[in-house]
C-alpha cells in the first residue's frame, strides 16, 4: 500500500472525527476529547506528509506550482492555524469564559468547512 494511499485513509478517518466531534458539540467532555485527537492527528498527518514528501519545499514554489495545488496548501495552512485560534477560545470556554462562544462558534464551522475543501482538493492534487 502506497504512502499516498495511507494518507488519504488517515484524512477520511481525521474528517469523519471531526464530524463526530461536531456532533457531540452540546457534551464539551466528549467534544474536547475527540477533537483534540482529530487536532492531533491532523497535524501528525501534516508532519508526514513533510517527511515523506518534502510538501513544505514543494509549497514554496507557489510561483510555478499548479493553481490547484497553491489553493489545497492555502486552505490547509488555513485550517492549521484556525486549530490553533480554537484551541485557544476552547480552552476559554474550559474555563467558563463564555464570552468567546459566538467567535469559537464560528471558527469551528470555518475550520470543519476549509478541512473539507482541504479533503475534496487532496484528491486532485494527488491524482494530478
């Protein structure tokens, strides 16, 4: 089985992660746990894809790479750092700070919706 081929299992698993956290939004135990893992892994997934492909390098020739591939690396540069900004408003809302629940809201349904796309573009870039 190719590496390639690995990847895209370990995204439908990621995604389908994500859905489910998505689901349990409304019971913050289950919620945080299987998102962090989704998190987690995701970024675990990037780190491979870095190591085995050199994605970073590849990425930096924006100028003569395909547009579809500067969009994919965009919207999942995009997604990483949307982790991150919830992350960061979770933790808040941990902590009964409920103030950010209308921004964490909305990052949340920006990042399931750019890791999508992400998802859907990754089949075209690889097959490219």
């Amino acid at each position: 089985m190719s590496s390639q081929v690995i990847f895209q299992i370990q995204s439908t698993l990621i995604l389908i992660l994500i859905y489910i956290g998505l689901y349990y939004r409304q019971f913050p135990t289950r919620h945080v746990k299987i998102m962090a893992t989704a998190i987690v892994w995701d970024l675990l997934l990037v780190l491979q894809i870095e190591l085995t492909r050199g994605a970073v390098a590849k990425a930096s020739k924006a100028m003569t790479n395909p547009m579809l591939l500067n969009f994919h690396v965009a919207i999942a540069v995009s997604t990483v750092l949307l982790y991150f900004a919830l992350i960061y408003t979770g933790r808040k809302m941990l902590a009964k700070d409920y103030g950010v629940k209308k921004v964490h809201k909305l990052l949340g349904m920006t990042a399931v919706t750019l890791r999508t796309i992400t998802y859907i573009t990754s089949y075209f870039v690889v097959s490219h």
